[in-house]
C-alpha cells in the first residue's frame, strides 16, 4: 500500500526531549519504519512538523499531507497517534476527517488501523468524538436556521441574481433585489407571450434570440431556461430556500444537489417588487401543468425511440414532436439543423428492419468464425500465462529489494532522503509490476467469457425481436430497444420524402470491460 508517514511534536514530547529523553521524532520515524517494513508498506514520503501549532494554518507539514491525501496519492498515513493528527478547533479538525473520509484513506497507528469509511469499526465512534462532528452538525444546524430566518423575513440568498433582477445589498446580514429595467421589459414579454399569444418555450426562444436579447451571462436563449423562469415566483415578489437539497454518496469524493419536493420548500414574500401581476402567474402555471414539455416528462416515455435515434448531422438526440391533425415526426432538437424530419412510424419500422437484418448477418458470422476464434482465444491465454509467470519472480525479487532498504536504512548506510528516494523507485516498479498482472489476468479472464457471451447476444437480440412485437407499450419497447442498442444515426436532406432516409444502426456489443 502507497503510505506517507507523519512525525509531531506534542508538548508532552518537547518536555521530555527537556528533561534529556532524547530526539523525539527520530524515535517515532524509527518506529513507524519498522511497522511499515513488518506491514510491507510502500513509504512514499516521511512528513515531519517541526513546529508545536494547533491551528492548521501554522501546520505547513499537514496542509501539504491533507493536499495529497485529496489527490489520492496515499492508500494509508502511518502515525503514532491518532491526536498527532487532529490539533485546532472543531471545524479543522472535521476537514481532516472528511479528507481521510472523501478519499477513503486509512489511518494506521502502532496500536490499530482506522478506516473511516468503515462503520462497524468498534473504535470510529472514539474517532468521531475527536473530530466532535456533532459539534459540527450543531453549528450546521444553526446556519441553516440563520438562512431559514433570513428568508422568512424576506431576503434574497442566492448568489446570483435571477434574470429580470440585480442584486442590492442594504446591510451586512441582508440583501434583495431590485428590478432591472431593460431585463424586467424582457419577463414581461416571455410571460405574456406564452399566456397570451400561445407561444411555446421553443418558439419565445427563437423570438428572442432573433431580437438580439441574450441571457444574464450573454449567451443565447434556450427552452429549459424559459421553462424555468415561466416557473420562478421570484417575478411575482417570492423569495424561495431548499428547492434542493445537498446528497452525499457513500461511494462518490463529490456531494450532488437533488430536487426536493415542492412541500419541503421554504416560500416567503420577498422585499424585492414584483415584475409582473400574480394573476398572470398563475395563468402560466394552469398552462405549463396542461401542456406536453420534453424536458420535464411526468407521464412517462411516449415514444419507443427515446434517447436512441442521433442526428448524423450535428450529433443531438432526435426528439418526437405532436403536430395537430398529423402522425408523430421525429426531429432534431438542435435549433437550426438542416436534417429532415421524419415520421415516427417510418423510422421505427426501419430500425426493426435493420436490426433483424444485422441479427442475421450476426449469426452467420459467429458460425463461420467460431472454430478460428477458439484457437485464437487459446493461444493468448497461453502467452498471457507465461508472461504472468515472470512477473510474478519478479515482484518477488522487487519485494526483497524493498525490503532490504529497510535494512540499509537501520544500519546507516542510507539516509532517511536516501531512503525515499529509492524506495519510491522500487514502489513505482511494484506499482507497474502489479498492474501489467492485473491487466494479463483481465485479458484471461475476457478470452475466457468472450466467446459464450458472444454466443449469448444471438438469443438476446432474438428476443428483442419477438417480444417488440407483442408489446403495445412504448416504454417497454425502448427498453428493449436500449437493452441491445446503443444508438442509431439518423440522416435525411431535404429533397429527400418519406421513408428515404439513412438510418444506421450500433448494436450494443460486449466489451472487454464488460466481461
């Protein structure tokens, strides 16, 4: 394992180094040494804190360590204690714990190893005590009521204004918008045109980019950005806390920010003016609630093509749209792109086409070749073997030469510099040893399953075929259509009518990663 060891003075130490005990850190490097050569630990670096400060600003040593430990540099940090590492108050003690935490870094002490991540470990609630994270929730606790407090009393927490708005702080602890003239004259024309003039979130995209207004940062106008600002109660004088709420995956480094339900929203009138009557408002809403939006689908997949079809031309996804009167088309929601639409019927009945006629092709191929194909498979599992064999004497020649550093180090011939240096040479060539192996045995393991998992995709795409045909219903259509489909490039120009069109199909072949 890639280890870094870290060596401070506490003010235990410094008064027995006073009273003649001897250098302090030398000891403890020493100690820690003999755990890591008797653990087979790759030391990468030695950390050691000369100086005696609690905050981790006078720490350099640690903030270096807790640097690397983010970069997942280390699989383990060996110490003497666990109290060498958390010094200062709660807040930096719980940005160690969640550096170890968040990059899943052991902590590995003379007397016990503490995974952090491990919550069955008998002693992590010792560890938690010391790092006082219930001290830490308090205090998140009273911030977030301090937010909630703000809002109710009508102050506007985001960091960024919302289109229509400036920022305008009146003290210290508030701050509300206020109106921004030239940009309320745009709301107010994106909230009449959609009640008024039947205009939908595409169509006042395209209106306005062709007026030249851009958005708050410049850029121009798309549908979603509509949508949401035909939805923000800010424009009627609201202020809103908690639309989303902060989401940590045990096995995700970053925390994600989910939607939470309308009823756990915090709503409050806002300080800031209205742009535009709630009466309005509300017309929009009854109006957004009873009209089909793409992006905000709650009545499940109507089209069985979903997410498949790709446009050859410009690489969006394809989308179905409801023209009055006619049959469902597909089209390209990229504005401005010149591939023809065409029905959905017509390109869904050349996709089975296609795909039975690719199932076919399949097939016979696989027989044709399923003999050659098995000696080939044998011979790389023969050669992959044998060069796995002489990795395998060397990693053992390369772990005697590692530990022999340690020896080299003990009787004086090396450094403690000395001592890095090479042993980091020695981990690199572990390193590189141990992945070449892993990837031979990957690659054995693969030739091994490749041929049955080949043979098993013919009676899975068989089965695609059969059942879509049984089935009225779209989403599991495009279920089954996803299932043995990656993607499929659709293409038409304009001259070209009906079912002349180019349509070409990616089945969704095993990979080597997938074996």
């Amino acid at each position: 394992m890639k280890t870094a060891i870290y060596l401070r003075k506490s003010r235990a130490d410094l008064e027995a180094e006073d009273r003649g005990e001897g250098e302090t850190l030398a000891k403890h490097r020493s100690a820690l040494l003999k755990i890591a050569k008797e653990m087979n630990l790759n030391v990468l670096s030695v950390r050691e804190e000369i100086v005696s400060g609690e905050s981790l600003v006078k720490r350099p040593e640690m903030l270096a360590l807790l640097e690397e430990i983010e970069d997942n540099k280390y699989d383990v940090v060996l110490c003497m204690d666990m109290d060498r590492l958390g010094r200062g108050g709660m807040k930096e003690q719980g940005i160690i714990l969640e550096t170890f935490k968040r990059s899943n870094t052991k902590i590995m002490t003379p007397r016990k190893t503490y995974d952090l991540n491990d919550e069955w470990d008998e002693e992590y609630s010792e560890f938690e005590a010391f790092m006082a994270r219930k001290e830490l929730k308090i205090i998140t606790r009273r911030m977030q009521r301090g937010r909630i407090a703000s809002v109710e009393a009508g102050n506007y927490l985001g960091t960024h204004a919302p289109f229509g708005y400036d920022i305008h702080r009146l003290n210290k602890r508030e701050r509300t918008l206020t109106i921004n003239s030239e940009e309320a004259s745009v709301i107010r024309m994106i909230f009449d045109w959609y009640a008024n003039e039947d205009m939908g979130a595409s169509a006042i995209r395209n209106k306005l980019n062709d007026l030249g207004y851009k958005s708050k940062l410049g850029n121009e106008w798309n549908p979603y950005s509509i949508l949401d600002i035909l939805k923000n109660n800010v424009y009627i004088g609201k202020v809103t806390w908690q639309k989303r709420k902060e989401v940590k995956r045990p096995d995700a480094v970053k925390r994600s920010c989910a939607r939470q339900d309308k009823s756990d929203w915090i709503i409050a009138d806002g300080k800031h003016d209205p742009i535009i009557p709630e009466s309005l408002f509300e017309q929009v809403q009854e109006k957004l609630n009873s009209r089909y939006h793409v992006p905000y689908n709650t009545n499940g997949i109507k089209n069985p093509l979903a997410g498949i079809i790709k446009c050859a031309k410009c690489s969006y996804s394809m989308v179905q749209r409801y023209p009055k009167n006619r049959k469902e088309t597909m089209d390209c929601k990229h504005r401005g792109c010149e591939n023809k639409s065409s029905y959905t019927e017509l390109i869904e009945k050349r996709l089975l086409e296609a795909l039975k006629e690719w199932y076919i092709n399949y097939k016979a191929d696989f027989e044709k070749h399923k003999q050659d194909d098995k000696l080939k498979e044998t011979q790389v599992i023969q050669m992959n073997e044998v060069a796995l064999r002489k990795l395998e004497k060397e990693l053992v020649d390369v772990q005697k030469q590692k530990n022999n550093l340690h020896d080299l180090l003990e009787r004086g011939v090396y450094t403690v510099d000395m001592f890095l240096e090479r042993s980091n040479v020695v981990s690199d060539r572990i390193n590189e040893i141990t992945t070449t192996m892993e990837k031979l045995k990957k690659e054995i393991k693969t030739e091994i399953k490749k041929e049955k998992v080949k043979k098993d995709t013919i009676p899975q795409v068989e089965h695609v075929l059969d059942l879509y045909l049984k089935t009225d219903d779209p989403k599991k259509k495009n279920s089954l259509l996803k299932s043995v489909l990656e993607k499929a490039v659709y293409k038409k120009e304009k001259w070209q009518r009906l079912d002349d069109f180019e349509l070409v199909l990616y089945p969704k072949l095993p990979q080597d990663g997938d074996i």
